[in-house]
C-alpha cells in the first residue's frame, strides 16, 4: 500500500498520547518499523543511552522515493486505509505517528532505498521539517538516524533516568523484539560494542540463548497448545517456550509477552503464566517464559496505548485458559512424577516411629490396594515449603509436615543433591576445600584405571585431588577433597575411574556427591535433620537426586484421608 495521510475520520479513533517518551520508545518505533518492512537483519546502533544517536538499519522494503516526505507527515501511513483495517490490523505500526514524533524532537535523517528503485533517497530533518532531501545510493532498505533526542526540551531530558538505565531499556526492547522474530538477525551495537547478536535462525530458542544464556535456552520447555473446537470459541494458538521452575527469577522481568507478535504488557496474561507455575516456584520467584499468542486480530484491540503497549481482549477468559494451560502443560509433562506406591511402602514399614497403632494398619493395606487407580499421581514438588520436622524414620527418611501434606526426604538422595550443588559451586569459583594427607598416600591403580587417571589429571585437581605418577600404575596422593574426608576417597576415586560414558567431569561430581553424603541407615539428630532440609530449600531442584531418584515424597491430607476413608 501506497503512504497516504488518513481521513480525519480514523484519527480521531486513534489513542491519542505521547508516542515518544524516551530513548527507548524511538527504538521501538523504529524496530517496529523495519519488521514491518518484512526486514530479515535489523541493527540497532545507540550512544549515550540512545541520547546523542540511535541509528536502525534494516534491509526491508524501503520507502519509494515518492512518498519518503509523505512518511514524516502526522497521521500518513502505508498500512492502514480505512476505519475497518483498524479492526484487523496485522501490522505493529497504523497511526503513521512515529516518524513525525520523533522528528519533532531530535534531528533525523534517513536513508533508504525501495527494493524496485534504482536509486535511493537520503532526506534530513530539523525540528520537524525537512531540510535536505536528495538521491543516494543505498542498497534495499531503510536507515533512520536519531540524533540529539530531546535537546531542545530540557524538561524531558530531566525525566530520564542514567544512560546507563536508558540503554538498558533500548537492549530490553531489543531482546524482546529479537524474541518475538526469531527468524530475523537482530545486532544491538551500544557504544561501538556489539552486546546481542541473534542467529535470525527462526528458532526460539537460539533467540534465547542469545538473549539469555545457553543455560537458559536449555532449561526452556516447549510451549505449543493450538484450540480448534468450534464450541470453544475462536481459534487461538499458545506457543513459545517456558522455563523449568528451577531457573525462576527473582523479578518478573524475564516474561516476555507477545500478542500476534507485538510485544505487550499484559495483566491478565501475566497472571495466566503465573498461575500455571503455581506450586512450583518458591515465593518470591518468577517464571522465565516467552510466550506468543495467535489470536484472530478481530479479538484483540490494540489501539488503546499510545505506546500499543497495551492491549484489550474481546474474550479474556478464552485467552486466560488458554495460556495458563499451554503453559501448565508443558511444565507438568517435563517434571518427574513419583509414583504413590512408593508412598505405600513405606507406610508399611513396621515398628518405626511413624508405624500406625495396630488396629488400623490392618485397614491400611486394602485400603491403598483398593484405591490405587483413584489416587492421582503424586505432583511434582519442585520448590520447598516451610517444613515441620516430625522424625527420622527407619533411620532413612526424614519425615516432615508441610502445608496440606506430610513429606518424607531420602536423606541420602537429599543430602546428595546438596553436596552436589557445593562441589560444583565450589569448583566452578575454584574455591574447592581440600584435605591434605600427611604423609602422602601411595596407591596402586589397574592399567585402565591407570590411563584414566593420568589423563585426567588436570580434571581431578580441579575438584581438589593433587596426584602425582609415581610409576607406571602407582601414584601419590598428596591431598583429597575436604569433602571425602572421613569418607573412603580410594573408593570413590576408583570409582569415578570406572565410570565410562557421558561426560567425565560430571560422572566425577556425582561421584563425588555420593560418596561424601550422609548413607541411608545412618541416625540423625534433630539439628542435623533441620539442617539439611534448610540446605536442600537452597538446591535449585530439590526433587531429584543426582541418579534422577526422587529426593522426596509428598502425600497430600487429602490423599491421607482418603486411605482412612475419611471422604
Ligand atoms: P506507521 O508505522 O504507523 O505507519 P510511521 O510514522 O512509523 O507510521 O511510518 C510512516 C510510514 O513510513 C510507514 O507507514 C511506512 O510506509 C514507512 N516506513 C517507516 N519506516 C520504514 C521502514 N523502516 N521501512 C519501510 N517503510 C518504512
Ligand atoms: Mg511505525
């Protein structure tokens, strides 16, 4: 469509407003723009937190030269026509508002080139009007320049914050974008330093490893959940990706939310997201999640913030369960379950402090065979409440109450799980304890044994193991981990030797977990037992152990009371 102002019949349907607030929004409108343009590689280029210059450069469709001043009027835009395309939109900008907006307070120049022409246009603008408009080379595209925001309105410039925080919000908008459009090659450039490439590999993924981390990226559960039946209303498609519970935030910065793409500030989707993760996450923590909405364009209005920040929808209900069960989907078929029968056996253990008095634990047994089909799986426990210690129980399991349900912790698993955390802390800060042996001990490994361990040296001294070859199979030990002190370390370093397959670090930090954590079978204090349910609210995924066991059961009140036929 051709660049045209709009009918004053359709402005004044438009959400009137600041379009330009700082820094940042320019980005926005700029991006937004260059996506409209079909772009596939966008740059964003700032200095002073966006102040003194942003420039966006994209290779998308370009502006005929033509229309390139007609794009700088209020209210001309090539993508809407008419009152009607404002209920449809498809696009992320209608208003034609931005370029006049920003050229009312900054100077600007652009440069672009319409993909049919052969020749492009280079315009520049002084408070608003322009003051050169001549032919340049460019190849396909558009480049817009945006210098000296604001200096001509001092009072705006006093409402920003540091350049530091400006520009952390222009990288905000940035990542989200490159978020919403994995397909397209985002470069933010901030003081002449390259701070987010994307891959523009179409995967969500890659965009959130370049965003957030690999880690993240491979922590991420696959979001998909498309409704199609006609008596559920319209269709909508939920995807995106969510983060395990294990690596939640603690802000809600690491939502990002997309309605047919546009970036949005959502209340209700927020909270839709949030819900799903209920029970999952710890207080105070909140999920890390990029989650895109498809929804008919008819259903959702976003003419209601000058920013198009906000959103309004026809059907929030149909859009609340949508999300919050795409989302609570993927999470709970990610999350080991531990089956009830578990539960079982150990509540048949006799003669321990726990053990029923015998006139009920002979309702006890047909009681849980009868209900094994109705008692629903046990959920997933991921983040740990307050906990009430009870007991020890069969010098084994920890037997705790929590909100609405008893607990019982493997303490090995449990106190594996910790050791494992510390260790791999400690030798990630290379601040791994050691224990040295006076004097040295001398051991003698098999030849395979002994391949492995020359070879890996290096790797066993960073997790606190200094060896020296002593001979063709002997070697000595001048220090071991703190953590095996006590412990039969020659037992747990041949151990880690044999263990083949998979990565040989790791197999040496579950190793070494294992053997340094308290057995089962073993009496506990009190102390101790409150001790290690502290450490373990502190592991990031206190429901397995390093074998992937679970760490711990929890059997509801209600399922409690159904085994005493109380319901
Ligand atoms: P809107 O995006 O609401 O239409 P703008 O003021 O942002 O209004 O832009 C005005 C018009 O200029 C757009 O409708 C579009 O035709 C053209 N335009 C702006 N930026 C670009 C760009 N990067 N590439 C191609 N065309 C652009
Ligand atoms: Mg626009």
């Amino acid at each position: 469509m051709k660049i045209k102002v709009l009918e004053a019949k359709v402005v004044s349907q438009i959400a009137a407003g600041e379009v330009v607030e700082r820094p940042a929004s320019v980005v926005k409108e700029l991006v937004e723009n260059a996506l409209d343009a079909e772009s596939t590689q966008i740059t964003v280029e700032i200095k002073n937190g966006g102040i003194s210059l942003i420039r966006v450069t994209d290779n998308g469709t370009g502006i005929p030269d033509s229309e390139t001043e007609l794009a700088f009027e209020r209210h001309a835009t090539s993508k809407i026509g008419n009152w009607q395309d404002l209920q449809q939109l498809s696009t992320l900008g209608f208003r034609g508002e931005a370029l006049p907006s920003v050229a009312a307070v900054a100077q600007v120049q652009m440069a672009t080139s319409a993909r049919e022409s052969t020749v492009g246009s280079y315009l520049s603008l002084e408070d608003g009007r322009i003051v050169r408009h001549d032919s340049q080379a460019r190849s396909p595209g558009t480049t817009v320049t945006v210098q000296n925001l604001f200096r001509k309105i001092p009072a705006r410039l006093k409402f920003l914050k540091t350049e530091a925080t400006e520009a952390g919000k222009i990288a905000d908008v940035v990542s989200q974008y490159a978020l919403a459009y994995p397909e397209v090659r985002f470069t933010f450039i901030n003081e002449g330093k390259t701070t987010l490439r994307t891959a523009g590999s179409g995967k969500l993924r890659d965009a959130v490893s370049a965003v957030y981390g690999l880690e993240t990226a491979q922590s991420m559960l696959e979001v998909q959940l498309q409704t199609n039946s006609p008596e559920n209303g319209p269709s909508i498609r939920v995807s995106g990706l969510a983060g395990a519970p294990t690596i939640a935030r603690s802000s809600r910065d690491f939502l990002s939310l997309f309605v047919n793409r546009r970036w949005v500030n959502n209340r209700l989707l927020t909270f839709a997201v949030e819900e799903a993760y209920h029970g999952l996450l710890m207080q105070g923590k909140h999920p890390v999640a990029v989650i895109n909405l498809e929804i008919p364009p008819s259903l959702v209005d976003v003419n209601v913030h000058p920013a198009k920040m906000e959103i309004k929808f026809q059907d929030e209900r149909l859009v609340f369960g949508a999300v919050q069960k795409a989302v609570r989907q993927s999470l709970v078929q990610s999350a080991p379950v531990p089956q009830v029968e578990e539960v079982k056996s150990h509540f048949a253990t006799p003669s321990t402090p726990f053990s029923v008095p015998q006139t009920q634990s002979g309702f006890l047994k047909p009681a849980a065979v009868r209900s094994q089909e109705e008692t629903p799986p046990i959920t997933p426990l991921i983040s740990l409440p307050l906990l009430r210690l009870l007991g020890q129980l069969a010098c084994t399991y920890i037997v705790a109450e929590g909100p609405d349900a008893l607990y019982l912790i493997d303490q090995h698993a449990a106190h594996e799980r910790i050791m494992l955390e510390k260790i791999r802390n400690q030798r990630a800060e290379q601040k791994v304890e050691v224990q040295g042996l006076l004097p040295p001990v001398t051991i003698e490994m098999d030849p395979r044994q002994a391949a492995t361990l020359r070879s890996h040296l290096p790797g066993l001294a960073e997790f606190g193991f200094d060896i020296e070859i002593f001979g063709e199979r002997a070697f000595l030990v001048r220090a071991i981990p703190a953590v095996l002190r006590e412990r039969d370390w020659q037992a747990a370093l041949k151990e880690s030797l044999d263990t083949s397959g998979g990565d040989w670090a790791e197999n040496l930090l579950n190793t070494l977990a294992c053997h340094s954590a308290i057995r089962a079978g073993q009496v506990m204090s009190d102390i101790e037992m409150r001790e290690l349910v502290k450490q373990l609210e502190q592991t990031s995924l206190p429901n397995s152990c390093p074998h992937g066991r679970p760490v711990m059961i929890r059997l509801t009140l209600s399922q409690i009371e159904r085994e005493f036929n109380r319901t």
